[in-house]
C-alpha cells in the first residue's frame, strides 16, 4: 500500500514540461500544465479553467449524449455542438414532407424548440482524486478478485457519499490501469431541444468524401436549449419548463484564428490506448482491413438503395454515417501506424524496458508476459471482430437479440403480458420507422458469405452449417426464406401477431431469433469466455506495465488515456504536410466551397442560397478579406468524444467547435506525432455566418456575448 500512495503523489507532483500538442489533461491538475499552457500563450489561471469554488469554464461544457460534446453560448441555455452530434435528432424529426436532414431546421421562436426524448446533457459538478479511498484496504500481496471486490465496495462507498442529499449522479473512473482512481460528480439534464440546424449540404457539406479530412469546408453545428424546471434544477420535458440558466457560458470572439496561435479543446474524449503492447497495435493494424472491407460491401448496399429513394435516403441516413465513420477512420489509422512504424518503435521501447527491469521481479517478465496472451488472444479477438462486424449487423437479427433480452427479462420480473407487449410493441414501431428490407436482406447475404469465408468453423453455429446445407449452400435462398418468413422484416406481420395472446412463443420461434439464439449461444461457448477472460488477464498485467512505464521514463509526463471524462488538451493552429511536395494551410474559406460546388456531387452540391450569397458578397459583418473564414486546423491532441468540444483562444473565449481530425493523423489515438496529427474545427464566424445571413435566425445571436 505504501508503495502505491508513493506512487500516486509521484503522478500528481511530476509536472515538469513536455511539449505542447500531446496530451490530454485532467481539469482538475491543470495546475500542472498552466506554467506550460501561459508559455505557449494562454492567458487565464488554473482557477478559471476549473473550480469548485466559483463559475470556471468547465461549467459551460456538457457530455451530450453520453457521445460527444457540447457548450453552453448564452443565459438562456443555448447549447452549441456538432451537426453530426445531433444528427439522429435532427433525423427522427424528419420526414418527407418535413425533411430538416436536407432543408435545415429553425425554430424561430421557443416554442417552435423540438423535444428529443431520450436526449440528455450532464454537467460536471466536480471532480476529485479519491485513489486513497478505493485502494483502502488493498495489500500488495492481494489476488485480484478479492482486490477487485474491495475496489467495489469502496467505489459504492464514495459514489453513496458524493451524492448523498443531491439530485447529482457520481461515477468513479479509473486511470492508469488502475493505479489512480478520480470520482466525477453530474448534474443531468433531460429536456433538451433542437432549436436550429443547417441544411446537411452545409452542416455534413463534403459528406464521407470530406469526412476525416482537410482541407474542410463543413459548418459541422446544430444548435440546441436545455430546459429546467422553475427552480433551475433538472426536470423532465414538460411545456412548462423554463430555458436553464448556466452558472458559465462562453463569451463569442469575433477575432478569429491565425496561424500559431494559442488553441485549446476542453471536452470528453472517448478512449485512446497509448501505452499499449507492440503486438496489440500490430494487431489492430493487421485487423483494421478485414473490418474495412466489411463495411464497405455494407456502405454500398446502403449507398445503392439510397440513392434509389428520397424515403430510404432519410431512414439510413444516421445509419450509413456511422458505418462510414469508423470504416474511413480505420483506413486512415493504419495508414498512419505504418507510416510511423508504431509497432517497431513499441518493440524498440519495450526490449530497453525489458532490459531495464531485468532484476526488478514486478516488472521483469511483463513484456514477455503481454506478447504470450495477446498471441493466445489473437484468433477469438479475430473472431469477435467478424461477430461484430458481420452478423449483429443485419437489422432483424439485432432486432430478434434486442426483444429476446427484453423478454426474459421482463418474465423474470414478473410482468404483466399486457406490458410485454406495450413494450415490445414500441421497440418494433421504432425499429421499422427506419427499416428498409431490401438493404437488410442483401446485407445479410454479403456479411453471411464473408463470415463463412473468413472465420474457423469451430466458432460456427451448428445451426448456421444446417441452415446452408438445407438451401444446397445458397446463402441467397435461405435469406429469401428467412427474410420472408420473419416477423422482424414485416412490420404488418409483428405488429399481428404481437394481437394474439400466444405472441410470445411466435416471437420465439421467429427463424430470425432462432437464428440469433443459436448463433450466440456458439459465439458465447466458444469465443466470449476465452476473450474475456485473457482480457482481464491482459488489463491485470497492464496495471504492472503501467506503472513500470512512468518508473522507467521519471522525466516523461504522462497523461490518463481518454476515457470519456474531461479534458483539456492545448495546442497551435498550424498547417501540416500531408505527403511530398505539398503543403495544406490551416484556414480554410467560403471561396474552397465555392471551388468544391457541383451541383452532380451530391456531397458536394452547395445551397442555392449560399451561391447567391457568394456571388452578390452578401457577407454582412461577417466579411474577412473579401470572404467569410470557413474550418481551421490545431495540434489539439482530440479524440472521438471531442465532437462539439468548444475551441478556446488564450482568453478562454470560443473561437470555434471541433469536429474532426485529419486523416494522416488518425493514429494519434494510439500514437500521436505532431507533425500530422491536427484537430478540425468550425470557425465559430461561418456558424454565425450561417445563422444570420443564410437562415434568417439572426434573433439568436442576441443572447449570445461577443467580444472583438
Ligand atoms: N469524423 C467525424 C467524427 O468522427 C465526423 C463524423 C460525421 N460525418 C460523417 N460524414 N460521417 O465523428
Ligand atoms: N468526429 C469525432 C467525434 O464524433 C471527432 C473526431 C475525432 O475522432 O477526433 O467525436
């Protein structure tokens, strides 16, 4: 135990320097890194980034959506985030007839706001380094399980204690592989609405062809409220609530960005794994294309049928933007790790760790130890790939899986039939709402031959391998049968049997959740056990790693990998070098969406309404040297999650929101390199651009606070 509270005071006293860029800090120890961050240009005090004694910048910033980010830009709780933040909101409000996806959304006055149930925000109250508390108790000599229930119990401790007497929510999280333990206490809010969005052409303009790089033309924003009941506090969506008055919002600055100014990104990065084995980022390397290549025979599908029907096209809009996301992401990412040759220089590192450690019983064999069980690991984690990418993604077999676990948990609970059914019955109506069987059907048959192909049979189901015999091998003639046959691909034949009073047993019996149940049952046998199991084995010798890491390296600064709580991380605006001979600038402009319009790309097909604007330099106040700033480019070391982050200058005041990363730099989430790895961000001068001159819902900015 003496030995991890040294431990811990090392990580919190260690703040000597390290380059800006890299890095993504805890709030809280900013105090660390202020020194840094004031060299490079900030111009604010730890206490104003964050505290507990008074409004600081973190209670302008929201989780939204568990997902992504957001901020708070006025006193009446107008919330700014990205447009793909909000695009399944934005989404289900819309149909043919009301189609904001393509149109855009305003509500130009409160009570045209849009309610999103479902939707949520969460403010951090505070945050606090409580490792003392939850390793109370946990000896050296302590086997896990024992340590891990001790850590257990102690965690519900603190979590019933911070909360105590509140309406608060408290999560404790831990860093470092466990060898630091912070509790993060929420304030959630749950009526929250849509108040304005651009039309996709300009909040996704550049689409999935854009998507992940520079140079960037897109007003990636949506804007929404949260709501409060009439004491400020969280309410459910009622009519009578009341716009929520934020402790904090983020004064607007109108200066813009330049090249090597100071920048800094203060949200919720997801997960980042820096520390990781040499083999693990092989294996994610060599994985990355097999995933690859899944989704693509997805997207295409998807893209086919979308472009057949303006109704498809809205119904998978959400869904093919998440697929493409990551597949395009993955390209970019093993790109990079080659490029930097991430996997030798791990492997270089970890033969000096290992030759430094010799000696040192805790650390000695670690290396050794890592390579073994990620060796073991390599054919089910292949395994578990192909099951998440390849059969849970048709459409009815996710649907059978979803309403086979509400079954058997609402018998166990005892519920009334008529409820199973009101709840069943909801689930279905949503799922449909979006479903198109032809895109599921062809999807199946693309996932189920790759899936056949690729992976051992002694993870098949022995039902999948009867299934093809019975059609003579023709995965096309069991999709036909299945696909016509299942409840889950005909909303008119779910929703008459969820009449009658056997509505159970159908369901269970539908070939779709025979096929789900089978299917699982297999992968649970065979693949789940062994898969978690050397997991936990691998995270238990990480602890280790971990801490050997920081012993080894005493004048690195090492930072938490992201894992969905807040951080800051700081950088410069700054251009990069792509590949030889070229050079991308950090600013981009209203003339590149001019230079990108084609009216036959449909990523590319620029508003009427913003031709006309270009051409008659209807710019307004909004005029920079004869056009109107666009995106801009950083060294912010982002994340997914960062996604609505605000983007802050050395005042503190937002210049901009972030959105995205560039392609050469997508590996930064194992390996970051400065010369590439960029955040993107919205000018927060387009948004308003966008607001005032394009929409007419100038009114807006009248309870933002702007500063020149
Ligand atoms: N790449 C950004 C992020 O990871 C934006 C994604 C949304 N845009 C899109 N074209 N799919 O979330
Ligand atoms: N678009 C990402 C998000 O949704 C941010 C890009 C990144 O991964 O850095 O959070």
């Amino acid at each position: 135990m003496k030995k991890l509270l040294l431990f811990v005071t090392f990580l919190t006293l260690s703040a000597p320097f390290m380059r800006a860029d890299e890095g993504m800090w805890l709030p809280s120890l900013i105090g660390q890194r202020i020194q840094d961050m004031r060299k490079n240009g900030f111009r604010l005090t730890a206490e104003d980034v964050y505290s507990v004694n008074k409004a600081s910048l973190k209670d302008a910033i929201v989780h939204f959506g568990g997902g992504c980010t957001g901020e708070m830009i006025s006193g009446d709780g107008l919330l700014l985030t990205n447009h793909h933040c909000g695009y399944s909101q934005i989404q289900s409000h819309s149909s043919v007839e009301h189609d904001y996806l393509t149109n855009g959304f305003w509500a130009m006055n409160r009570s045209e706001e849009l309610p999103n149930s479902g939707l949520t925000v969460r403010f951090l109250v505070r945050m606090e380094d409580v490792t003392e508390a939850i390793l109370k108790g946990v000896t050296d000599g302590m086997d896990e399980e024992s340590r891990g229930q001790l850590v257990r119990t102690n965690q519900e401790a603190v979590v019933a204690k911070a909360i105590e007497g509140t309406h608060y929510q408290a999560r404790v999280e831990s860093l470092f592989y466990g060898n630091q333990y912070f509790l993060f206490v929420f304030e959630t809010y749950t009526d929250v609405r849509l108040v304005g969005a651009p039309p996709s052409a300009i909040g996704k303009f550049g689409g999935d062809t854009d998507n992940w790089m520079w140079p960037r033309h897109t007003g990636d924003f949506a804007l929404f409220r949260v709501y409060a009941g009439p004491d400020n506090k969280p309410a459910a969506y009622s009519p009578s609530n009341v716009p929520y008055k934020p402790k904090k919002f983020f004064t607007i600055s109108l200066k813009g960005v330049k090249e090597n100014d100071f920048t800094m990104v203060y949200g919720y990065p997801g997960r980042t794994q820096q520390y990781i084995h040499s083999q693990a980022v092989n294996y994610i390397q060599e994985s990355n294309p097999h995933k690859i290549r899944l989704r693509t025979q997805r997207l295409n599908i998807m893209n086919e049928a979308m472009a057949k029907s303006p109704a498809v096209r809205i119904q998978y809009a959400s869904k093919n933007a998440s697929v493409a996301n990551s597949w395009k992401r993955w390209q970019g990412e093993t790109k990079g790790l080659i490029r930097l040759q991430t996997v030798a220089q791990k492997r270089a590192f970890e033969e000096s760790f290992t030759s430094w450690a010799a000696g040192k019983p805790q650390y000695a064999s670690l290396v050794g130890q890592l390579q073994d069980l990620y060796d073991e690991l390599e054919p089910y984690a292949y395994a578990a790939d192909y099951h998440s990418e390849a059969l849970v993604c048709v459409e009815i077999v996710r649907m059978a899986g979803s309403i086979s676990q509400l079954l058997a948990r609402e018998e166990r609970a005892n519920s009334e039939a008529e409820q199973i059914r009101s709840l069943v019955s909801g689930q279905l109506e949503t799922f449909f709402k979006d479903y198109y069987r032809p895109i599921d059907q062809s999807t199946f048959v693309a996932l189920l031959r790759e899936y056949l192909m690729n992976v051992p049979s002694r993870f098949h189901s022995p039902l999948i391998a009867e299934q093809i015999t019975k059609y003579g091998y023709s995965i096309e003639m069991w999709a036909d049968e299945l696909f016509s046959t299942s409840l889950f691909a005909s909303k008119e034949q779910a929703m008459e049997a969820l009449h009658r009073v056997d509505f159970m047993d159908i369901l269970r019996k539908d070939p779709a959740m025979q096929l789900y149940t089978a299917y699982m049952d297999q992968y649970n046998q065979t693949v789940m056990p062994k898969v978690t199991a050397l997991n936990s084995a691998i995270s238990l010798l990480y602890r280790g790693y971990m801490r050997g890491q920081m012993e080894f390296q005493k004048n690195k600064v090492f930072y938490p990998d992201a894992n969905s709580t807040l951080r800051i991380t700081y950088g410069k605006v700054k251009g990069y070098k792509p590949m030889d001979a070229v050079y991308y600038e950090p600013l981009s402009t209203l003339d590149g969406i001019m230079e990108k319009d084609n009216p036959d790309i449909y990523d590319y097909d620029v508003p009427q309404k913003l031709r006309d604007l270009y051409h008659n330099k209807d710019y307004g106040r909004w005029a920079v040297n004869g056009t109107v700033p666009v995106c801009f480019i950083a060294t912010n070391h982002t994340s997914g999650g960062n996604s609505g982050s605000p983007v802050l200058n050395a005042y503190g005041e937002l210049v901009g929101i972030n959105f995205d990363r560039v392609w050469e730099g997508t590996m930064s989430d194992l390996a970051y390199d400065p010369v590439v790895c960029r955040n993107i961000s919205v000018d927060i001068r387009y948004i308003l651009f966008v607001i005032d001159k394009f929409a007419g819902a100038g009114y807006l900015l009248d309870e933002m606070r702007f500063s020149r």
